[in-house]
C-alpha cells in the first residue's frame, strides 16, 4: 500500500484537550507530527469537524492549535486504538516551531 501522508510520524505521548461544537475531549496523542496527530479516544468526533486543540508540554504553557477531524476509528483492537486523525490548519510558523521543538 502506497504510504499517504506528507509528514514523518513520531509516536509520542502528550496530554490533549480537543474543543469542538460536539464537545471537549481529554485524551492523549498516540502520534504526531508537523502536519498533525492522532488522538486516541472511545469516543472520537465527526470527520470534517473543526477542533481547537490545547496541547500540554511538561513545564512548558500549553501549544494552541486548530485543525479539522480527517479520519476516525471506532473500533479498537490489538493492533490499533481507536481515535481521530486530526491535521492541522491555519498554523502560525511560531505555534508549529513551538510544536516542532517537542517532536524528537
């Protein structure tokens, strides 16, 4: 299968709060990168929804950041988690090199 996404994944783990019309979700990312991440939560949210999401860095302020709901996953097995694929939108350069710094 032919790989999709345009940025490296890194699995690291971060607190995260997702704010949308639906809700507030609090979750942890299972993985990230420059473009995006994906969260892992029971119950994730629509695809196409609009999210703010509040990352939180040990020590540091949280990173505030807006995306979009890309893709979900219901299910949960072994291999996977279910949760939200979220890409990022309307970044500032400042807020995805704060992002970035976090990323190694």
């Amino acid at each position: 299968m032919e790989e999709k996404r345009k940025h490296n994944r890194l699995q690291k783990r971060m607190k995260t709060e997702v704010h949308s019309d639906q809700g507030l979700t609090l979750s942890a990312t299972f993985d990230l990168s420059s473009g995006g991440l994906f969260i892992t939560t029971p119950e994730p949210m629509e695809e196409g929804s609009r999210v703010e999401l509040a990352l939180y860095v040990p020590g540091e302020e949280p990173i505030n950041l807006k995306g979009v709901i890309r893709w979900k996953r219901e299910d949960e097995s072994e291999d996977s988690k279910a949760g939200m694929g979220i890409e990022f939108l309307d970044a500032s350069k400042k807020d995805i090199e704060a992002f970035k710094k976090h990323l190694s």
